[in-house]
C-alpha cells in the first residue's frame, strides 16, 4: 500500500534535481515507516533528514520543499512535517476501504504480486542421517519452513533444499558396526533405535584400536564405489530419512523427499571444485592441506585463518561441499537469493565460504548469500535443553510430550467432547504450541523452553491464537452464514474499528518484511496484536444484535477479514487452525 506514496516523494525529489534544488547524487531510497502514534499519520519519512547535508539547507527547509513538490493524489488526505524534518502523510479513508475490498474479494488476501519475482534458495533443517533428529534441529527446520512459504505465498519461486550429512567418516563407523553384528537381523530391525545404534558404534570405534581402523577402510570403499558398502548406505539412508519424514509430518513442515539433495550429491563436484580454485591461483598449501587464505579473517593470535577445502590425506571437508552446492544453485537453479537457515554459531563458517564463493565465481555479484541464523533453545537453567541425564532430547520425545500435556489440558477445558476429536484438538494444539513458542521469538535470540507457559491460553502463544479463531467461527455459526456469502461497504465509525482495519490492511507489508529478514516472529506479533484488536473491537461493537443490516454487515465483513487473515497467517507458520476447542 505505501508504494503509492513512495513514489510520490520520488517524483517530488525528481523535481528538485531537475530544478538544481538537489544535487544529482547521492541517491539514497525512500523508507516510509508506519507510525505508532495515529496522530502523526500513517507513514513517516526521513528522506529530508537523509538529504539535507548534500542539499546544503536544514532538513526542516528541505522537507517544505520535498512536500510541496509533491504531486496531488486522491490517496492523500494531508501532509505534515513533525519535528526537525520527518514528513508525515496521512491517507484518506477511500484507501483504507478499497484495501479491505481487495482483501475480502481475493483469495490471497488482495497480497500483489512482486514487480521481479525471485528465485530463493532456502536450505534449511538439514539434519545428519545415521541419527535421529534431536531439538537441536526444530529451530532450522520450522524457521526455514514458515520463510520459505511466506515467499512461496508472496509470488516467489522457492525452491527447498534439505542439505543432509548422508556421507563422512561417520558412516564407516556405522558400517563397520554393523557388520560385526549377528546374522539374520535385518538393516531395518538394527536401526529401529537409531541413537541407540550410534553410540554402540561410537563407543566401539573410540575404544577398538582395529574397529576404527576397519571403519577408515569402510570410508575408502565407500568414497571409491564399493557395491556393498553403497547398498548398506543407501538402507542407512532410508531409515534415517524415514525418521525426518515421520518428524516433518507431524510438525507439518512442507519438506518433500524431492526436496533432499544431501552432501552426497556433491562429491563428484569436489575434485573440481578444488581444481577451480587453484585455476585462480586462490589455493595456498599450508601443511599438506589446500586452504584459502582471506583478507580479514584471523585467529585469536592474529595469524591467518583459513578455509581448508582439502586435507592432506585427500578428503575434503564442509566447506568444499559448501561451495559446491553454492555453484549448483547459482548455475542450475538460477538463484537470485540463497538463505541458509543454520545455527548462528556457524557465523564464520558461512562468512568464509560466502567469500570464497564470489572471489571463485561460483555465485554472481547481485545473488544475495545470507546466513539466517538462530540461537539455541535452551533449559531452564538457561543452558541447551538436555534431558535429566545430561543427554540428547530425541524431538520425537518433546512432540510427544507436548501432545500428552495439551491432551490432559483440553480434556479438563472440554470434558463434553469425544475422545477422537480430544485427541485431534490436542494434536494440534501441542504441536503448535512448541512451534509457535519458538516462532514467536526472534530468531537470533537463546530462549528458555517452558512447556506451561507455551500451552497457556494467555499471552502470546497458539493456543491463545486458535482460541481467537475459533471465536470468531463461531459468530458465523451462530449466525448460520457462510462468510463468502457476505457482502457490502465497509462503515468504519468507531475507533475499535477503524483499528482493527488499519491493522488488518499491513498483512502484506508484514510478510514482506518476514521474507525480507528471515524473521518469523514478526508475523507471530501481527497476528497477536491482530487478536487483541478484534476482541476489542467485539467487545464494542455489537454485531448479530444489530439492527442497521448495512452496518451489521460491515462489521461481519471485519469478522470475517480476521478470521481469513488468522487462518493465513497461522497456515504461513505451518499451524492449522481448530473450528472449536
């Protein structure tokens, strides 16, 4: 909606620069922010403040210039400049109703398509298979997940990539272990307990001299093609993937086994990729390993710190993987923006491999690389959540968890409702809840995991949400009417009301800026403050008791607006809305 706007003002500085007003550079763009304080309008520049050193008058002189060049617009309804030279514009009450038309009469929403549509990369869960998924991985996994379908729903291209550690030393461990295991057990049965399995294996190759050396003689014959030892990979695989399917299906995460392209994938590129970089004379041998030594980047000490694509026994690494799936994306999938969604304490290991990566020409200069990282979800003793023992926390465990308490809740809550439609309930409110808990906070923050204070009907949280939508469901049950049915002006005469609206008119720009920053937690407040608006909004605006039908109408067409945007906006965070709870 504030596109309008923006380009008034830039016609307006187009203006002063043909005039000699303005000097011809610099350029900076034009920002408009929403206002928090309506009294100050609905958007805000400081494109006058940004301007006024270059232009050589006061920012407050400049921005009485910037407005009154501005052309003439039925959108606009005043014009104001606040302070030392913020311009505050205020729109008319047409636009306001023509966006809440174009909300109710398209199925999207009224969400416009993007003027260049782009074609994003979005890497992210990425487990190791030979093991189950543990919470370490629910972060990536239902971040990336909630980013990649808001760009999917704004008009991009997205294609996910589930990057898997499927190849490595680890599996001649496993290999190895699991040949020395008794016959007539098959692959299946073995790895029915997969964390089990590993550490059996991990054990044995830290304390078997002639176990680990067996394991290294499985990796060699795997990296060289051995038949067998692909066979036995490949069946580790698929019970491996089967967990994460099992996981993804229950966190309803979009992931497909399409979208699987692991470290595996690569390995024929390695070689190449190497022979690349040694072309461009980027390769220096530093103790029989190849690296890549970068301007600004050192150690502790100040010596040089660098990226090893090869060590000296001629395996490769992460990193080597790393750029060969940055090539691929960049050359087979045409990306315009690659997001990686990887703990932030991989921060230098991806400001390396970004680096490397232009310098190589393995990614264009206009390709967006961005390493959306998150931190740690951790205990109440503010340290990463373990279980008592100090162990792992298989995820299967805390889904599970998280179903057995919100059952036990929505039982005491519903003690009428059947035992089939207590579980479904339950079902969904567990798992949103442990989603939504850690969709709600910013991404690049540690948070503590507190299963009552993420199940509570109060507060920001999912139940809280799929109780407001449910309330607003059933007005239209209560009315029997369908909302599609519904039709007519939108009669804006009350404060609760026109709130409501003002605020149901940004989802777009909302997911705009969750697709632009990788923050989630931005779409989880609009829908927060979407929630408490509409309960002020009913609690003062009578609407099945009404008896003027035009204004009944208008305020059912609110209702219904929020119910949509609700059930969208939950959807985009991959949590499925309730009709009753």
């Amino acid at each position: 909606m504030n596109n309008h706007f923006i380009e008034l003002i830039q016609h307006a500085l187009h203006q002063l620069r043909q005039e000699g007003a303005l000097p011809a550079s610099p350029q900076p763009p034009v920002k408009l922010e929403r206002t928090r304080d309506a009294s100050h309008g609905d958007f805000a520049t400081n494109i006058a403040l940004m301007l006024a050193k270059p232009a050589g008058m006061p920012p407050r002189a400049l921005a009485e210039k910037i407005v009154a060049a501005l052309p003439a617009s039925q959108q606009v309804a005043k014009v104001e400049i606040a302070g030392p030279g913020f311009i505050n514009f205020f729109q008319s009450d047409d636009v306001l109703t023509q966006a809440l038309e174009a909300m109710r009469d398209n199925p999207n929403l009224g969400i416009s398509a993007p003027a260049q549509a782009q074609t994003v990369v979005v890497d992210y869960s990425s487990p190791n298979l030979a093991k189950e998924m543990h919470v370490g991985h629910l972060r990536s996994t239902i971040i990336g997940d909630a980013v990649a379908r808001t760009l999917e729903f704004l008009g991009h291209k997205v294609i996910r990539q589930n990057h898997v550690g499927d190849w490595g030393t680890q599996f001649g461990m496993l290999l190895a272990f699991l040949e020395s295991q008794p016959k007539g057990t098959s692959v299946s049965e073995q790895l029915s307990d997969l964390e089990e399995f590993y550490r059996q294996a991990k054990q044995r190759f830290d304390e078997d001299a002639a176990f680990a050396k067996r394991s290294r003689d499985l990796v060699v014959a795997l990296q060289s093609g051995d038949e067998q030892c692909l066979a036995l990979w490949e069946q580790f695989n698929q019970v491996s993937l089967q967990h994460c399917f099992d996981i993804y299906e229950r966190l309803n995460v979009s992931l497909t086994p399409d979208d699987v392209r692991g470290e595996s994938a690569y390995n024929d590129e390695l070689a190449a990729i190497v022979e690349a970089l040694e072309q461009q004379n980027l390769i220096t041998e530093s103790d029989g390993a190849k690296c890549v030594f970068l301007d600004g980047f050192a150690n502790k000490d100040g010596s040089p710190l660098p990226v090893i694509v090869q060590k000296a026994d001629g395996g490769y690494l992460y990193a080597t993987s790393d750029l060969a799936a940055m090539r691929y994306r960049q050359q087979t999938l045409k990306a315009h923006r690659m997001l990686y969604f990887v703990d932030q304490r991989q921060g230098l290991h991806f400001q390396q491999v970004f680096t490397v990566a232009r310098k190589a020409g393995f990614v264009d200069a206009d390709t967006e690389l961005a390493h959306m990282g998150f931190g740690t979800m951790n205990g109440k003793d503010g340290r990463p959540f373990k279980t008592r023992s100090g162990g792992t926390v298989k995820l299967i465990d805390l889904l599970n968890e998280a179903e057995q308490r919100a059952l036990a809740l929505v039982t005491e809550k519903n003690t009428e409702l059947g035992e089939d439609e207590l579980a479904l309930i339950a079902r969904t409110v567990g798992i949103s809840a442990v989603k939504y808990a850690d969709l709600s906070k910013n991404r690049t923050s540690d948070y503590i995991f507190n299963f009552d204070q993420m199940l509570s009907f109060d507060g920001n949280t999912a139940p809280y949400l799929l109780y407001a939508y449910t309330r607003v469901a059933s007005i239209f049950r209560r009315a029997a009417i369908e909302p599609s049915q519904i039709s007519g002006d939108f009669l804006l005469n009350t404060e609760q009301e026109m709130q409501l609206a003002q605020h149901l008119v940004t989802f777009q720009e909302t997911l705009e800026q969750v697709a632009e920053k990788g923050l989630p937690n931005l779409l989880c407040l609009y829908l927060y403050e979407l929630a408490g608006l509409f309960s002020s909004f009913y609690e003062h605006c009578p609407i099945l008791k009404l008896d003027d039908e035009a204004l009944k109408t208008s305020r059912l067409q609110l209702a219904a607006l929020t119910a949509n945007t609700l059930k969208q906006g939950l959807g985009l965070l991959g949590i499925n809305t309730l009709e009753r709870m």
